[in-house]
C-alpha cells in the first residue's frame, strides 16, 4: 500500500514537531469520520428544482434525446449526467430511490471483481469501512463520501468508521482489516495501481489510485444495486 502523506513546506534548516504533525492527520482523520457520519445522516436532501430537472432528463433519456455523454440506457435503468454527477432510480426497500455517483455504469463495469463473500458479511446493518490513517488525499475521501452517501439509504446498511491499525487518530475506533475481520462484515479501501475488488470471508477489499478507487468504489455500489451483475 502506498502511503500518502501530504505535508506543509517547511522553511530551510527548520523541522515540523512531531506533535503538530500529529494533531494535523488527527484532524484529517476525524473529518473522514465525519463524512461517514453525515453523508449518512444527511442523503437525500434533493431540492425541488433538482429532482425536477433530473425528471427532464430522464424524459428526453428515454425519448433517445440526448447524446450518450448526457445519458443512457443501461440493463434497463436510464442514466442521465447532471452537475457533474450519473443519476438513476433504483426500487429498494418497496420505494424508488434516486441515487447519484460520479461515474457512470459503462466507465466502471470492466474493473474486475474477484472471490466470494462469506453470507455473514449481510448479517447486521452495521459495515466496518476501514481506512488507512497513513493515507490524506481528496480521492481517497471522495471515495468514501460515495460510499457512505449510498450506503445510507439504498443499501440499508450503517458505515461504521474504523483503521487498519493503531494510530492516536484512532484511539476511539475499531481497529480492524480484510486480515483481521473477527467475523465482521468489513470494507476496506487500498491505495494501488491496479482498479479491483477482492471478496473473501466477510470482507471486500476496494484496491485503486486516484479516480479510478472512486470508479471501483462505483463498481461495488453498482453491484450492490443489482445494475451491474
């Protein structure tokens, strides 16, 4: 895993203490958790105009209107691009839900998808998202604000903000990985070249770099949706 460490420039023959260092990445980490927590708490809150506008879309999608980089159809969904986001409905729970992500269904579906889930791993609601304190960068947060967005009310499932390992950011959390799951369902997110997911035991490891871990990010949700098989 590659760590990414993001730090301010020092000034020459001067060295940055330990301890404010430290209190920086807390920082850092403490906001990840609270992208969990809120995107949970807060989806959904569309405006009128926006779902509206969304609607049109949708309209001229299916009446073959709009050119494919504004929308299209995919295994039955209509997908229209919209403030920078691919949005569909999708029925869950006995409603429709109407999801938003960064890339669409054709972008992510050749991201492989490797293994078998142990069926523990859809016991609870609760998921244990593990992340990598080392790791500071605004993809691998982006990656999480999707997920935790989704997870809220079209999975039905509570992320549960948790590290692979000890750090004074993570005094408070589970500590716990893809090689440590103690039977719990688990998602852990990897910094690495290669876009892909592993499944084993009850948990999914979501490995990429840059856009492309939000794109395998999109790939699981999209199977958790039942678009992508």
């Amino acid at each position: 895993m590659n760590d990414i460490d993001v730090e301010p420039i020092q000034s020459e023959g001067k060295q940055e203490p330990e301890g404010r260092k430290i209190i920086l990445v807390t920082a850092i980490i403490v906001g990840l958790f609270a992208i969990l927590f809120v995107s949970f708490m807060f989806y959904g809150n569309i405006t009128g105009s926006t779902v509206v506008s969304i609607d049109g879309l949708h309209e001229d999608n299916l009446n073959n209107d709009l050119d494919e980089e504004e929308g299209y159809v995919y295994n039955g969904f209509s997908f229209v691009k919209a403030d920078g986001l691919w949005w569909t409905d999708v029925q869950a729970f006995g409603k429709i839900i109407r999801i938003p992500l960064h890339f669409g269904p054709k972008e992510v579906k050749s991201i492989p998808m490797y293994g078998q889930l142990d069926p523990a791993f859809n016991t609870g609601m609760n998921v244990y998202v593990a992340i990598d304190p080392d790791v500071q960068n605004k993809y691998y947060t982006l990656a999480l604000s999707e997920l935790s967005f989704n997870m809220a009310k079209g999975i039905n499932r509570y992320p549960i903000g948790s590290c692979i390992k000890e750090h004074p950011a993570c005094d408070d959390r589970t500590i716990i990985s893809c090689d440590n799951t103690d039977g719990k369902p688990v998602l852990e997110l990897v910094i690495g070249e290669e876009a892909k997911i592993e499944l084993s035991g009850t948990c999914m490891k979501v490995t990429g770099n840059e856009y492309e871990l939000v794109k395998a990010i999109d790939r699981v949700l999209y199977k958790w949706y039942g678009i992508i098989d």
